[in-house]
C-alpha cells in the first residue's frame, strides 16, 4: 500500500497534477493596430480593396500600376490608394 501511494505521489509530481490549482497569469494589454476588418471602411474603399486584391491574383503590378488600373476603372485616387494600402502595397 505504501509503494502504491508512492508511486502515485511520484506520478502526480512528474506530470504536474497538484492538489493546488495552477494560476493562470493575467494577459498583458495589447497594443496592437485592429484589423482591417474591424475599422470602417467607405464603401467605394471597399470596393477598392477588393478590386486590388482580385487583379493581383490575376497579374503583377507595381504599386502605380495598381493605383493607375484602379483609378481607370473608377476609383477615385483616394480610393485607389487605399485600395492599395490594404492589400500591401
């Protein structure tokens, strides 16, 4: 009976079981930027972004190419740029 609880006690502290519970420390306050998906974005902003993100799937541009298709296509330059911006560019 005594080497059974031995080896028990012995397993409980190799594998870290306790009769304590374990504190779990506080999370530190984040300072990071939100995600584009939580900041408002205008509609034609939007539209924009995807707009990038669909013609960089279907070719190569730089980044004033993009801005420039963009800005054929309708956009505005403000909206071509953001469009730019949010795909990373």
């Amino acid at each position: 009976m005594k080497h059974t609880l031995l080896i028990i006690t012995a397993l409980m502290l190799i594998f870290g079981c306790s009769k304590e519970p374990k504190k779990v420390p506080e999370k530190a306050p984040t300072t990071t930027k939100p995600a584009l998906e939580s900041v408002k974005e205008a509609i034609g902003e939007r539209n924009a972004r995807l707009k990038a993100a669909v013609y960089l799937k279907m070719s190569a541009f730089s980044r004033s190419g993009l801005i420039e298709q963009l800005e054929f296509e309708g956009f505005t330059t403000t909206q071509a740029e953001y469009g730019a911006n949010a795909v990373g560019y």
